[in-house]
C-alpha cells in the first residue's frame, strides 16, 4: 500500500471515483429529473479536487507553488459555493 501513497497513485484513484460518481449523479439527474442536481453539487466537486491535487502533490514532492495554487483554487472554488449557496 505505500507505493500508492509515495507515487500519488492513491489519490488519482480517488479522483476517478469522484467523477464517476459526479458522472452517475448527472446522468441519473438528465434521465429521472431527480436527485442532485448538477450546478448544487459543482463547486464542491471542484474545489475537493482542487485540494486532492494539492495532495498529491505535496505527497510527490511537487513545487510548493503548485501547491498552493491549487489550495487557492480550492478556497475559491469553496467560497463561491458558499456565495451560491447563501442566496
């Protein structure tokens, strides 16, 4: 299990199984009309996988400056879900 951690490999895995579930979610949502839909769960997808890829890189040893670029994006994604949801 620690070469999946050491390579990042676990958290791509992880990030595949989020947009299929985001690709379940929406198709299910186009087919039924019910359930989640697309634009209510958006900017917490992106911005949970603006902060997995902030973890992967500090697991690979990446520049911090990738990495703090994606955790920017991370908050801003964050911040403005919480603008659209506030309405």
């Amino acid at each position: 299990m620690s070469p999946w951690f050491a390579s990042g490999h676990i958290v791509d895995l992880i990030l595949l199984l989020m947009l299929a579930e985001a690709a379940v979610l929406v198709l299910h949502h186009r087919s039924t009309g019910r359930g989640v839909a697309p634009g209510d769960f958006l900017g917490n997808l992106v911005s949970g996988i603006f902060l997995l890829l902030a973890l992967r890189g500090g697991l690979v040893g990446a520049w911090w400056g990738w990495i703090a670029l994606c955790l920017v994006a991370a908050l801003t994604a964050h911040l403005n879900d919480l603008r659209a949801r506030w309405r």
